[in-house]
C-alpha cells in the first residue's frame, strides 16, 4: 500500500467512524508548545496503526512499523488540529497557527510512542527521555527508542509535513548531525 493510499483510508476510516472511542492524546503546537489539542484516535485508525505491527519479528522491523505510525498519527492530528499547515523544518511554516518546531515534534512524537507502548505494540523497544543535540542557536530535539541490549535510536518527525513517515538514527549518529537526504542543514 502506497503512503498516500495509506493516508487517504486512515483518513476515510476516521471520517466515516467521526469522534468514536479510541484514545486521545495531547499534542501541542506553535513552537515551544505553546498551544495544546487533544486528538481522538478511533477504533478504526488504531485498528491500521496496530496492523502495522502485526507479524513484527525484529527490533528493525519494529522501527519501520513505528516509522509508519507516526505518520498516520500525525495525519489524524493534522485532520483534527491547525498542524495540517505544518511544514517540515521551521523555514516554510513560519508564523502559521499549527507550526511546529523540534520541541513540539519531539514531544508529540514520545506521545505517540507512549500510545504504541500501551498499546502492547512495541515488544523490541521501549520509549525513552527525549534527547537534544547542538547548543544554543543549534539545539534539535528528538523522541527516543532504546533496546533491551541498550541500543539507542532517535525518531524524528521535525523533518517532513504530516502523514509522512518519521526518521529514525541510531542515537550517535543522530548526534552528530544525521538528518534525511536533501533536507540541507537545520536552519532555525
């Protein structure tokens, strides 16, 4: 199934079912979390989220089916908020109601992972302390995945608009700059 193809039934699926029982999480917005929505995910939407994770058999499985997640949570975030006006980095979206910057990306995205976690999804990571690299004018924030043998990833939403899968590093690798191909370097 293509990632638009994916999009478009999560969001079919959340319109024809509306506000039903599910769980909510709070997201914020506008940089620096200065604005809070609670999105509701239906049965329907968790329903594909936890297909995703159905026949996972390894930790780099998993980080793909949480990669994929992510994206349909933000999209449903985006139907139900202003973040749909998002745009990936700070540079495209700058004074839009829905922005969002690393900070709110970064909590949004532990989350979501906090949801997969209680869900019973996640069997080969468990969620982390957020984590941020650079200082002052260059800090960058990202949600956490570790492993039961103490590897470490960073997954990162920052990078791309809503509904498009989340990047995920190896930690150290996220630490010393490690962003998508063709994303060019963060500029705040």
């Amino acid at each position: 199934m293509t990632r638009l193809t994916r999009a478009l039934a999560l969001a079919g699926a959340f319109v024809a079912s509306g506000p039903a029982l599910g769980e909510a999480v709070d997201i914020c917005f506008n940089y620096g979390c200065r604005d809070v929505a609670s999105i509701r995910f239906d049965s329907d939407v968790l329903g594909e989220v936890g297909r995703l994770f159905d026949g996972v058999a390894s930790p780099a499985a998993e980080r793909a089916a949480v990669a994929q997640a992510l994206g349909a949570f933000s999209l449903q975030a985006a139907l139900q908020s202003p973040t749909w006006r998002d745009r990936g980095g700070n540079l495209d979206d700058d004074e839009v109601d829905g922005r969002m910057d690393c900070i709110d990306h970064s909590r949004n995205t532990s989350a979501y992972l906090a949801l997969l976690e209680r869900k019973g999804w996640l069997r080969f990571h468990a969620v982390g302390d957020r984590v941020q690299r650079g200082w002052i004018f260059t800090v960058h924030w990202g949600a956490q995945l570790s492993e039961p043998d103490g590897a470490r990833w960073v997954v990162d939403t920052w990078f791309h608009d809503p509904g498009a899968d989340a990047v995920i590093y190896p930690l150290e690798r996220w630490l010393a700059g490690a962003r998508p191909p063709g994303t060019g370097p963060l500029r705040f």
